[in-house]
C-alpha cells in the first residue's frame, strides 16, 4: 500500500509538472480518448483543468475550438469548458484502417492569444461484422485433382481494427474438405480450401459448404457464405499464376491508360482447357472497376479512372485467371497496387485571429495574428514553410511542430513612413515542384505623437521695405507636423525670453497660421537688420515643438533728398562763387559739386546735370563726378560773369533733386593771382586748424581700430572657427559719395552699394536693384565675433564721418 500510495502521489506531481510547463508556452498538447459510436453530448474532457486554468478566468477570454478541415464533431461548454461529442463519430469513416485514429484540435484563448493544441484518439468499438463479397461462392474442381490440393476462396472483410477485426474461418465439417487460414499481415488472413479425400464424380457431383467469418470483439461478430462445389470431369489442371503476389506502384497523377503490369497465368492442358481468360474479382468492394481496366486476354492491367493519394494509398486487386474448359478451372492471382503521392494539393492557411490596428509605438514582437498551416499530401510533399516579404517590418514565429504561426512586429513601425499594411502571408510546401498559396492580412497604424513639427526653411530670410505701414502683415512662417490629427495641429509664437526685447515688443504672430505683423514702421537708416526665434508646437500629448531663426532685413526706399556738401554760402544755401582766369585752356576743373544721399544703392546713386548756363559751349558738367570743367578758352567778348543752376538727382524709382548755383567769375589773370594768395593764406590757416583736431580724432581712432583688429586675432588664434561680421559698413566716395552695406543671409553675402558696383557681382532680384551678392568664403561668426566687428564698425564709421566731413 505504501509503494502505491508513492507511486500515486508522484504521478500527481509529475501532471502538476506538465501543467506548470504547458502553461508557460504559448501552445500546449492534450491527449483524449474516445470510443467510437458515442452519444451526442458525451464529455471528453475537461480543457480548462487540463491546462491549469481558472474556469473563472476563460469566461472573458473566448475559448473555442478549431477544427480546421474536420466536421464539427467536437464542441466545447463555455460555462464550464467541457469538450464534448457534438455529432456521431464513426472511425471507419474517419480514418479507414488507420490505427490509431487521430483527431487534431486547435484550442484558441483570446486576451491575451493563446493556441493549445488537442488529440482525440478515437478507439474502434466492434460495430461492423465480417462480410462476404457475395452470399454464395461457387467452385468447380476437377474429379482428378490430388489429395492436398489447394483453394482459395473469397476472403471476407470487416471494416474493424485490431481486435475487432476478422480473426478466423471456419468450414463446416465434411468428409472431403478441410481447411487452413493464411495470414497474410496486412492483407488479411485467406482462408484456403485443402482437398483431404479424392473426390468421385460419379458418386457426388456437388458438394455444399458452409465457411464461417468470426472476429475478435467482445461480443463476437460473423458472417457466412455458402460454398458450393462442382466436381467436374477431364480438365483436371488448374491455371498457375507466375508469381504468388504482383506488386506496382503509380504516382496519383499518372493518366488514363498508363500501363501497369501483366498478370501471367498458365494451364497445362490444351486448347480451351488451356486458354485462359482473366477478370477482376473484387470490383464491387473498393471500386477497382471504376481505377483499372484489366485486359481480359491478355491480363494486362492499366489505369483508367483517376488515383488519389489523399483518399486511398493501397489498392488489393484479385484477379481470377480461368481456363475456357467445359468446366472452367481457375485461381486467384493477387495484385498490390501502392498509389504514390505528388504534389498535388496546395497549403492551405488557416487564421484564427487577426488584429486590424496596431499603434506605431508598439514594441517589437508583438501579436497581430494566429494561423495554422495544412497541407493534404504526405512526406515533404506536406511539409510547410510560411515566409512573408523582407521589405515589411513584421515577421512569422513558427511553432514547435511546424503546424502553427504567430504574426509578429519585428522593429517599431513609422506611420508617417507607411500607414497602412497589406501582409501577404505566403506558404510553400517542399514538395517538387513545390505549390504555394497566399492569405492577405491587412493592418492599419494608429498615430502617436512622435514627430516635432519642422519649419519650411531653416533660418527664415525676410527683406522688408522701410517705411511700412504698422500693423499689416510683413511676412509669414510655416511649419509642418507629419502625424495626424491633434498631433498635427500647430500653433507658433515668437520666443521672447531668448529674442531681443527691443524688437520683438512690436512684433505679433498670428498663432493659427504663423503671420506676423509688424506694430510700428521701420526706417532703415536708423535699423538694418535684425533677429529673433519663433516657436511651432503641436498640439498633442505631450506636445512636441522645435523653433526657427528669424533674420529679417529691412530695404531702403528713396526717401532722402539729396544734400549738396560743396558750395555751400554762409547764410547755408547751395550757392558759391568761383574765379578763374581768362587765360585758362579747355578742359580746366572750374570747381567740383559735392552731395550727399542718406539712402544707398541706386536711391543713393546721384547724377549731375546743368539745368541753366549763359553760355553752353564754355562750360561742361561731369554727370557723375559732378566737375566743372571749361569746354574752351575764353575770349575777349566772352562776358566776365557766368551763372551755372546744377540740377542733382538720385536713381530711386521716383528721383529726388536739388539744386545747386555756381557763379562763375572770369578775371585777368594779375587779379587772379591776388585773389588766389589772400585764398590760399584763410585757406591754409583753416586747414592747419582743421588738421590739428583731424590727426588728435584720427589717431583716437586709429588705436581704437589696432585694439580691435589684435583682440579679434587673439580670438582667431584660440578657436577653430573662423568669424565673420554679419554686418559692415563702408563708405567710398569720388565727387559723389557713394555708401556700401555688407550684410549675411545663409551662405551668401549681400552688399547694398551705390553709384559703382563691384565688379563680378550680381543684383539680387527684388531688391530695387541696389544688392550684390558678394562670393563669401568665410563661415558664420558668433556672439562673441560681432563684438569685436561693432567695434570694427564704429572705427570705420569715425574714418568715414571724417573724411566726409573734411574733403
């Protein structure tokens, strides 16, 4: 008692092992059994206890049972999770004689998916007797047949397996006949008929015999035929096959009329006692008549109606050779005909479950889909390989015995790459040729917010003309989120904590749309440029945002009026008057107009033209130098007083002008002379004046100039980068003065310039025509660089004022 009691309890511990284990895998076996024949309802099963669940917690969880290409013979009770009998079961019909007889189920669990796998072993119960062919068998043997001569007679056949199935014959009792049963494996026992007395003609014609068919089940189950025997006389030979057991094998597609084999019996008598005629016996049990054709002469046997490995594998033909005697001798040749499998029956696809939508942050490995795989052929034929395409982030996990797949992430999915996926699953077998078969599954990408929205450009360049009327729209910004909805929508607003206060205080952003306004008017002699940062930011869940640099450059407009530096009289008007002697030649520099224009470009770019002389052909102006110069020499009639209006005027759209009056005084040349010492002397005591103040302002601003361009080197040399000023101003003059601006946007360099224009340099578009792109080799410079350059600035300034002042 105790060893039992031991072996009990670790047999309970060895089931808790296994249900531990199945329960950690994502597939588990259970083994059923089940006899044939049972009612409907009958429980098979408990599936919830057998795999180790809670009863409670499958009521949400969807079980149920997948038969795949099976009948619905199997149900399950979800109060309780029973598997029971949902229709009759009949083995023979399910599996003919194949023992065991195997049901797969699939047992599916949902939330989350689970697939558990179930065998159902269908046992044979003794429900079919053994059965004759026909219910009375007819044999003739010659009166002169020997004393253990042997026949075979017509076997019976149960459908039933093992035990169940037909175990022996029995012959009632004679004085002429015994008999003996060959066991032939797994073609069955023969019963054969021995002659045990010689027989007489002439005292019994007929002989009636009863064989008896039993076999094994419990209770057991016969079948009788009645045999009847003719004694006939002369052909005394029967026909003798050549073998004992013909054996062929035929792939399943082999067609019509194929040829198989020849059946060759022999008869040692003469004429029609030896003429043989063949024909099959058996082709009312399995249908052979409607598979073979055999040749009645000849015994060939061919193919005539169409093979299917999947239904049958073995055909048992019995051919019966007779003689054409007035009694007709005969026996029994045996052909195996093995039916060989092809490829011939697609995979087929089998899914269970299937999610429709997946969320882009789902972590890889991640269930979409449950499918099992079948393939009707047998061997490699029926071995299946499912594969999906390399370019598609998912990926197949086969299950142990092959049969099963899981449809799985393999990488996280971008939905802004792809929001949508139509996965063709595709399953081979290794059969040759191999055939395919394909099952489409389509998921969708749910959207989470993982995109900051991106600005259309990076920085953003804006040129704004001066003078604009406050409030209007100036410009505009863009930025784009690639996900969707609330994750998509963005709003902007201008970064006023790492913006310069000064600017952005009057500048509003319309927060929908990225519009800003502008709420006062710029002049660009006071301002040229300047910077400030604009947020974009979604609307999802955490937000996400990413901000642009702002430059934006304001344009001059030609809204300064040309100023005459020279002549200038004392009360302040733009007259003068100058004395040259009579004796001068042509081409003699009378005087030099001088003006100046606050704008720059071609606003800036003045022209001089003569409005009113007394005489034309004595005096020309140099249009753009702004020079008198004497056309001819004088003569004695020419008058002595001359008045010149100059007209100057900028290039602007809409030109500005003033005026400007030189008297031109003509005297000889003793008086000239005087008039030029008394010059000169109030000339040069105001010059040594002036130059005194110019050399002190000139070397302030010197040293200031050397100080910066050493502290800019310093920085050189201590960094790698290479600074630039984004902005500088030069001033060039030549009788005019003409202004150039320098200033960076991007990579190019632009420079706003007035009457003359680098050479090599190009207008840009859109910038009333007074801006050069200058090829620009250096890189952007930083905080720390524009300085140092405001100071390079300010030096250049003071050099300009000066010599603007003094010339």
């Amino acid at each position: 008692m105790a060893s039992e009691n031991k072996i009990i309890w670790m047999s309970k511990i060895f089931y808790l092992m296994c249900l531990l284990f199945n329960s950690g895998r994502n597939a588990a076996q259970i083994n059923y059994s089940l006899q044939e024949e049972s009612k409907t309802g009958v429980t098979v099963g408990n599936i919830a206890k057998d795999l180790g669940f809670d009863q409670a917690l499958l009521e949400n969880r969807n079980l149920r049972i997948v038969a795949g290409t099976k009948q619905e013979l199997f149900r399950v009770n979800h109060k309780d999770s029973a598997l029971f009998v949902n229709q009759r079961i009949d083995r023979e019909e399910l599996c003919a004689k194949t023992n065991p007889c195997l049901i797969h189920l699939k047992a599916v669990i949902e939330n989350p998916l689970e697939m558990h796998q179930i065998s159902v072993d269908i046992i044979d119960v003794n429900d079919n007797p053994p059965s004759f062919l026909d219910e009375n068998y007819k044999l003739e043997i010659l009166e002169s047949a020997m004393t253990g001569a042997r026949f075979q007679l017509e076997t019976a056949h149960d459908p039933d397996v093992g035990a169940n199935n037909l175990q022996s014959y029995k012959l009632s009792q004679n004085l002429y006949f015994r008999l003996e049963t060959e066991d032939m494996g797994d073609e069955g026992k023969i019963p054969v008929l021995i002659l045990q007395t010689p027989l007489d003609r002439e005292k019994s014609a007929r002989h009636n015999l009863i064989l008896t068919a039993t076999d094994g089940g419990k209770p057991q189950k016969s079948a009788t035929v009645n045999i009847t025997i003719i004694v006939s006389d002369v052909n005394d030979n029967t026909p003798v096959c050549d073998k004992q057991k013909y054996a062929v094998t035929v792939k399943e597609n082999a067609p019509e009329g194929t040829f198989l084999l020849r059946v060759n019996a022999s008869d040692s008598d003469e004429g029609l006692n030896g003429e043989i005629e063949y024909s099959l016996r058996n082709k009312f049990r399995n249908g052979a008549s409607e598979v073979f054709d055999l040749d009645s002469l000849t015994g060939e046997l061919k193919i005539k109606g169409g093979l299917n490995f999947e239904e049958r594998q073995v055909y048992e033909l019995k051919i019966l050779a007779a003689d054409k005697g007035a009694v007709s001798s005969s026996t029994q040749c045996n052909v195996l005909v093995n039916v060989e499998d092809v490829n011939d029956n697609r995979p087929e696809i089998d899914v269970t479950s299937v999610s429709s939508h997946i969320p882009e942050d789902a972590p890889p490995g991640t269930v979409l889909a449950l499918m099992g795989v079948t393939d009707l052929d047998s061997g490699m034929n029926g071995k299946i390989v499912c594969s999906l395409p390399k370019d598609i982030p998912f990926d197949l996990k086969p299950s142990p015995d092959g049969n099963f797949y899981s449809l799985v992430t393999k990488e996280y999915i971008d939905k802004e790459s792809k929001s949508s996926y139509d996965i063709t699953i595709t399953a081979k077998d290794l059969g040759t040729p191999s055939l395919t078969s394909t099952r489409s599954i389509h998921v969708d990408v749910t959207d989470v917010n993982d995109n900051s929205p991106t600005f259309a450009q990076s920085p953003y360049t804006f040129y704004v003309v001066e003078n604009n009327k406050p409030g209007i729209v100036v410009f505009s910004l863009s930025a784009a989120d690639i996900d969707e909805g609330e994750n998509a929508r963005v709003s902007y607003s201008i970064d006023r904590i790492n913006s310069d206060q000064t600017m952005t205080s009057f500048l509003s952003i319309n927060e929908a749309n990225g519009t800003v306004y502008s709420l006062k008017s710029f002049d660009f002699e006071s301002l040229k440029t300047f910077q400030f940062f604009v947020v974009a930011k979604d609307s999802g869940t955490p937000s996400l945002s990413s901000n642009v640099t702002v430059n934006v450059f304001i344009l001059d407009q030609n809204d300064n009026v040309p100023v005459i530096l020279y002549p200038v009289s004392a009360n302040g008007s733009a007259e003068g008057v100058e004395e040259i002697p009579r004796n001068v030649n042509a081409g003699h520099l009378v005087t030099k107009v001088r003006a100046y224009d606050a704008d720059i470009g071609y606003n800036g770019w003045l022209l001089f033209s003569l409005q009113e002389v007394s005489d034309h052909s004595l005096f020309g102006l140099d249009r753009y130098t702004g020079q008198i110069r004497t056309l001819r020499s004088f003569t004695e009639t020419d008058e002595a007083q001359h008045k010149l209006l100059i007209l100057v005027k900028d290039n602007g759209n809409v030109s500005l002008s003033v005026t400007a009056t030189v008297i031109v005084k003509v005297v000889e040349p003793k008086e000239a002379f005087a008039a030029s010492d008394v010059k000169n002397t109030l000339k040069d005591e105001e010059e040594n004046n002036v130059t005194f103040f110019l050399i002190i302002t000139l070397g302030s601003v010197s040293v200031l100039f050397v100080i910066s361009i050493i502290v800019l080197i310093i920085m050189q040399c201590s960094k790698s980068t290479d600074y630039s000023s984004k902005y500088l101003q030069d001033t060039n003059y030549d009788g005019t003065l003409c202004h150039s601006i320098q200033y960076r946007s991007g990579d190019k360099r632009y420079m706003l310039v007035g009457p003359r224009m680098s050479i090599g340099s190009t207008i840009v578009p859109g910038s009333n025509g007074n801006t050069l792109v200058i090829p620009d080799r250096r890189r952007r410079g930083s905080g720390e660089v524009r300085v140092i350059l405001i100071l390079l600035r300010f030096s250049l300034g003071f050099y300009s004022v000066f010599i603007l002042v003094f010339i």
